[in-house]
C-alpha cells in the first residue's frame, strides 16, 4: 500500500475507525497522489519557465486553442480549456456546498465534507461503489430501481444486487426496509436511496422519512456499520404537501458514528443540464471532523483521477455564472412550475375511473416519472409494444410496470398519453 494511502487511512482512524472498516479494499488503497507530477506541476506554477504540465500553452501564456471557439464561448480562455482539478473547480464546490446548506436548513451548522466533483451523478454512483462496495458485498435497494444501479454495483463491482418492496398500503414500506436491512449478512450494510425515485416518481412522507431514519439507527446501534448512499438526482422536485421537502441526507448526518451518509446530487436534472456532466459527492457522519473529512476527499479526488482524471472545465465555469446570475432562482422556478402543472394534469387523468379496469398508478408526488401497473394478467412489454406500433407513443415497460416521463410530455398531451395507454389495454385485453 502506497505510503499516502496509508497516512490517509490513519487520519480516519484516527477520527472514526468505523468509517475506515466501511471503506472497500480499493478505497482503502486509493489515495491522491500530493508528490510526483501534480505537485512538481504546482511547484512550478507561475515560475518564468514552466515545462510541466500536460497541456498547450501559446506564447503568451494562454491556452492554446482553436480561434472558432472564440466566437463560441465568452468566457476567459482559463475558464475553458485547461484541466480542472480532480476535486472540481474550488470556487464552484464552495458554492454547491453553500447551496447544500441553503436547500437544506435543518442541517444548521453542521459539518459536513466539501463536495467533491464527478461526471454526473452515474459517475458518482460508480465512485461511492469503488470505494464503499468489495466484491460480494451486498447493496440494498427498493424494487423500483434505476437499471444503470446493476451495471455499476454488479457488473463494474461485483456487489449483490438486494431489493426491498417501496410500497405498502399506497406509501413507503418500512416494514420491508427494516427486514432487509437487518437479514443483510456481516458487519457492514449499503443501502442505496433514491428520492424523488426512479422510477416510481416517490418521495417519502415526513413521518415515513422518520420512520426510515429510525430503521437504519436500529441496525447502527447494533453494532454493524451502514453505508446510506443518498441518489439525489431528482432533488426539490416535489409536488405535494406533506412530503419531505430536504434530502434524507440532513437526518443522518448526526444520527450515529456507524452511519456514514453519502449525498450524491448535482445540476443534471434539477438545472436541466442533462449534457454537461457534472455531480458532487459530499459525506457526513456523527462527530466527522474537517481532518476527517479532508481524508476522504482526497480519497475520492484520487478514485476520480484514476478513473476519468478530472471533470469538464467549461461545463462548471458556465454553471457557476449561471448560479451567480440574479436571475437564477426566477428561471428555475418557471421550469419547475412546469413540470408541476403536468403532474397536476397527468394525477387528475389517472384517477379517471374508466382506466381502472385495466391499469393503476404507483404512489408518486415527485420527480421525472411515475409508474403504472397493469392488471388483468397485461404485461407490460406487451403495452408498450402495442403502443409504438399502433399509437405511435414511447413508454418503458420496466419488469411489471410501465413507466412514464411525464417530464418529456407536454401538458396538452398527457390526457392523450393516458387515454392511448387505455386502448393498447384493450386491444390486448382481446386478444
């Protein structure tokens, strides 16, 4: 093990043992390299010659590039093309983390890591997988999961693939989180939350968020150590009263020094900047500290390096004049006033009692998505073929359901959408 690794790896023992026998043997091994090429590069930064760095420098100094950007792009050359630091942009994680606290107030004041940047929140999955998940570890997820979850916790990992049914009685199964989370065999547990979730478009009640914390506490303070990794993709969209309107992460951060909260969040789709390709990863436990936490930053910034070296440049520089713009928070607003008057069109639609017969609607207050489940032994895939064939209208069928993005269909047309779902219903109920 590379002496850096170890000096990270006594620094968090030091400060909380549990979060180290948390970590998976390449967490444990990664590190990010402070001596070699990146800190001779920094050693020579702003000296009169400077023949280290990997990139193409102009005569003046500026970074090369191609002059049909120019009429592109107003931005400082700086802002765009050199390598940004396998951290993220300073100046823009220090933001995030601001908006963190923002959108969150009951996190108060505290601690918690600077958010380290990744290429979207896929990349961050994949990076709390690298470090967190050893082969054979099992990762606990609701039944309603996002498909890109296998192809990064098994495939890339080889971590088990767990599930636990998200619904009872027409809201969040606690009784069934509680269960799996305790059948989950050794001395470390990995849950993955996901909320607003993909796809079922949920997101838990205040006393059902409660009620969750308290199952993870429960497994805590029986000794095993919980890795609550928190997919935020979707955050702030939510659309009814009575849901949780902060992250899950805010009700962990203090909960047990065997907890250790991992918030994965980003601008993809709460700023819809699906192309840009930037996340954050931020962690929290009870009693973390700064030395702590620092630890496992350069842990990750190590995992990212490693592994796609560095997130885009231009991609957070536009971001972070976007965030510093008056206008922001009035331009988001109006985006999000829109996806909210398609959910309202799209719950009246499906509380039509005609539909009833053949399909009905998964609890979902939240998000991009809801789901369907058909009945009279329809089968999903079958819909959503009968629908591109016959009614020229794109669905995915995801085991037993069929989901739909209402986020990607305009208001008008959602009443079309629902009643184009009825008739393949039929058409199969015929045959």
């Amino acid at each position: 093990m590379d002496a850096q690794a170890i000096a990270l790896n006594n620094t968090i023992q030091q400060v909380n043992a549990n979060v180290f026998e948390m970590l998976s043997e390449r967490g444990k091994n990664i590190f990010f390299p402070k001596l070699g090429i990146l800190a001779q590069s920094a050693q020579a930064k702003g000296k009169q010659i400077n023949a280290t760095i990997g990139e193409a420098v102009e005569d003046n100094g500026t970074s090369m590039h191609l002059p049909e950007f120019d009429a592109l792009l107003n931005m400082p050359t700086a802002n765009i093309f050199p390598y940004a630091p396998s951290f993220g942009k300073p100046e823009f994680r220090s933001l995030w983390k601001s908006s963190i606290y923002r959108k969150n107030p009951s996190l108060g004041d505290t601690v918690i890591s600077n958010p380290v940047a990744t290429n979207g929140l896929t990349h961050g999955i994949s990076m709390a997988g690298y470090l967190f998940a050893n082969e054979g570890d099992t990762v606990l997820l609701s039944n309603h999961y996002w498909e890109n979850y296998n192809l990064i916790i098994d495939n890339s990992y080889g971590a088990k693939v767990d599930t636990f049914e998200l619904f009872e009685n027409g809201g969040f199964n606690v009784t069934d989180f509680s269960k799996k989370m305790n059948d989950v065999q050794g001395d470390k547990v990995i849950t993955l939350l996901n909320f607003p979730n993909n796809p079922a478009g949920y997101t838990p009640l205040v006393g059902e968020i409660d009620a969750i914390v308290a199952a993870i506490k429960n497994v805590a303070d029986k000794g095993k150590k919980v890795v609550v990794i928190i997919d935020d993709a979707y955050f702030g969209l939510v659309y009814e009263e009575g849901v949780f309107m902060e992250s899950i992460f805010t009700k962990l951060v203090n909960l047990s020094e065997n907890v250790l909260a991992i918030k994965l969040d980003g601008p993809t789709k709460e700023d819809y900047v699906w192309g840009f390709r930037v996340g954050f990863i931020t962690y929290a436990i009870k009693g973390g500290t700064t030395e702590l936490y620092e630890a496992m930053e350069n842990k990750t910034a190590g995992a990212v390096r490693g592994n796609i070296s560095n997130i885009s440049q231009l991609s957070q520089s536009l971001l972070f004049n976007v965030y510093s713009a008056p206008t922001y928070e009035a331009s988001k607003k109006a985006k999000y006033d829109i996806l909210k008057s398609r959910y309202d069109v799209l719950k009246v639609e499906l509380a039509k009692p005609e539909y009833a017969e053949y399909f009905e609607p998964l609890p979902f207050n939240s998000g991009y998505f809801m789901c369907v489940q058909p009945k009279k032994g329809l089968v999903a895939e079958d819909i959503r073929k009968q629908l591109l064939e016959k009614y020229s209208t794109g669905v995915i069928a995801l085991g037993s359901v069929v989901r739909l993005a209402f986020s990607a269909v305009p208001k008008a047309v959602l009443p079309q959408l629902v009643e184009n779902i009825y008739k393949a219903c039929v058409d199969l109920d015929k045959k």
